[in-house]
C-alpha cells in the first residue's frame, strides 16, 4: 500500500532543488510525484509503498544526494 513519507531535509529546498530531489527518487526507485506539496522548504513528502521501497531505502537515497535527513512519524 502506497502512502506519503514526511522527510525533514536540514537545507532548504528551493523548487529547483525539490524537483531534482524528486526525479533522483523516481529514477533510483521507482517513485512517482507526491501527492501533496509542503509550503515549509524543509519538509519533503514523497510516496512509498514499503513493500517495495521501505521508508530507509527512501531517507538512504536522500542522504546520498548530500541532504541531511530525517523521517517524521506521522
């Protein structure tokens, strides 16, 4: 089942870097666009199906981008 994960990103992501934040995720894992968009720059929503892409998989590809990153419990 598909559902949004929240990453708190420690930088600011201005729309350019989101978007090629986003096309890392959907190139690397399969990860299609989210389906909500935050107004706070350092939040990130970004879908998952964890039988397919575990949530740690998904943080693991932000951090290698240079982005510190946390999942947030919603």
């Amino acid at each position: 089942m598909s559902r949004d994960l929240l990453l708190h990103i420690q930088e600011p992501l201005d729309a350019d870097a989101r978007r090629a934040l986003l096309a890392h995720l959907e190139r690397s894992l399969g990860l299609t666009a989210p389906s909500h968009v935050s107004a706070k720059p350092h939040l990130l929503f970004c879908p998952a199906d964890a039988d397919r892409v575990p949530p740690h998989v998904v943080l693991q590809a932000v951090r290698e981008r240079g982005y510190h990153a946390r999942l947030v419990d919603l």
